[in-house]
C-alpha cells in the first residue's frame, strides 16, 4: 500500500486518511473529524498555491496546502470525476 499525502490529491480523487500528524495538526481539524478512516474528496484547488478545498463527511473544509500534507492517505478509492 503507498501513501500520499491530501495536497497530492487532484480535483475529483478521494482517498482514505491512513495518519495524521498529531503533533503538527491543529486541534481543530482532529475535533472536525479529520481522523484516520475518514473519506476525503478534493472538489476545488485554489490557484497560486492557494488552500484546498476538500469534502469529509457532510461538510466542506478548505486548508492550507502545508497543512493537507501532513495528512496521510490510502491510495484513492475512486475517481468521481
């Protein structure tokens, strides 16, 4: 199994979240259910290296892309594009 991290996803790609960094993480993405197990899906990527925008469970999150690569996946599940 390879992992990639969440900024490696492209527009339509979801994948599994495998690991989390715990130590870099804010508190708040872990409270929102950003958490191993949980189904991320990119719908939107802002340009010049904006934040992605990514649908986890009912809800739409949009984070920094330094952030989204300290979150770990499982290869994609799907393409829904």
């Amino acid at each position: 199994m390879r992992l990639k991290s969440a900024a490696d996803l492209r527009v339509g790609e979801v994948g599994v979240i495998r690991d989390v960094s715990l130590d870099a993480l804010p508190v708040k993405l872990l409270e929102m259910g950003c958490l191993p197990g949980t189904e991320l899906e990119v719908k939107h990527v802002a340009p010049f290296n904006g934040p992605i925008y990514f649908r986890m469970a009912d809800y739409h999150l949009a984070i920094r892309k330094d952030l989204a690569q300290m979150i770990l996946l499982e290869d994609s599940v799907e393409d829904v594009a």
